[in-house]
C-alpha cells in the first residue's frame, strides 16, 4: 500500500495497491480502479470536494521503483471516478495540497497554484528560496479546510523589524513627553 485518502463524506476509502485504486466502502464493499501508467494517489488530499474526482502524481519517465516508494513526480492528473477516464493537468507543480472547489490546489518547490479543469494554473503564492519545507503542512491544512479562499494582497507587509518597533515605542514615548510637559507650562502661567 502507498497512500490512501478519505472521501469527503468519510464513507469511502481510496487505497492504492500496486497500479491499482481500491475503493472501499464503510459497509464493506470493494471496487477496483486500474490507474493509468506512471500514476499514483496524489495523497491524502486527493478526493475533489464533490467526491468525483482524485488527484493523481504522475511518475517521470526513468524513475526508480516507485513500488518500493521512490519516484520523481513530473506532474499531475485527475482521475473522474464515474468515467474512469484520468485528465493531464496543465502545470508543473507536482504536489497536492487540496481542492478549492472545482480547482485543485498544488505546490512545486516554491510556488503553490490553483489549477482548473481545463487552462493554466494559477500562481497563488510564492515563497522563498528555501523555505518549501512547510509545504506538507499546508497539504494538511488544506485537505480540511472547505472553503480555502486565496487573495493576492499586492504588498508584503510582513512584521517590522525589531528595530523599527523599537524606534517607534521610543518616539510615542517622547512625543508623550513633550505634551506632558506642554500642558504643564500652560498650568504654570
């Protein structure tokens, strides 16, 4: 077994099994879904929203066994349950993070995309060179949250440097003083 993910209702439980899906139902039932050549669970995020649909990696060309867990991933698929038929997606991000509605939320090292049915992805977020460690956490973030909405702000406003805090707290501080002290010559006279 290489990965598996829970459908949205929580009824069914996708599970590969070799180049194989196996779906498996709360009351016992079992169906079998050949996946095409090269392709695997793309995870725990897999299922779209509506349960129709899986999220697949696709396997590069030349990669070691990925039987035994080793392959490179050069891109992503999304296999429609009741047609069986699995959709190249136009993108090179090559990890899953999760579904926001029809669009498949998906990460390759420093940028993370929305990507629909049909057209190109969508930058929604780039990080810094280096800092693409925190990707699996967004992966589980997403596969919980419903209604994930991502909205470019235009402007970085990160936290001000200690520094700056620093000046600024002092300048409040003075400029309190010089009213205080205002006010107190104005009492004088």
């Amino acid at each position: 077994m290489l990965d598996a993910a829970f459908s949205p209702d929580g009824r069914t439980l996708a599970v590969q099994v070799g180049t194989e899906l196996r779906l498996l139902t709360a009351g016992g039932g079992s169906t079998v879904v050949p996946l095409p050549g090269r392709h695997r669970l793309g995870g725990p995020a897999a299922w779209s929203p509506d349960g129709s649909r899986l999220a697949l990696c696709r396997m590069a060309a030349g990669s070691p066994s990925w039987a035994a867990g080793y392959w490179a991933p050069d891109g992503l698929a999304v296999l429609d349950l009741p047609t069986r038929v699995s959709t190249p997606l136009d993108t090179n991000a090559t990890a899953i993070l999760g579904w926001q509605g029809a669009e498949l939320l998906a990460a390759n090292h420093d940028t993370i995309v929305s990507v629909p049915p049909t057209g190109s992805a969508r930058v929604l977020a780039r990080l810094q060179p280096g800092n693409d460690h925190w990707i699996n956490t967004v992966q589980l973030a997403t596969a919980r949250a419903g209604d994930l909405q991502a909205r470019d702000t235009g402007v970085d406003r990160g936290p001000w440097p200690w520094w700056l805090r620093v000046l600024t707290v002092g300048l409040l501080i003075l400029a309190g003083g010089v009213v205080l002290m205002a006010l107190r010559r104005r009492r004088a006279h």
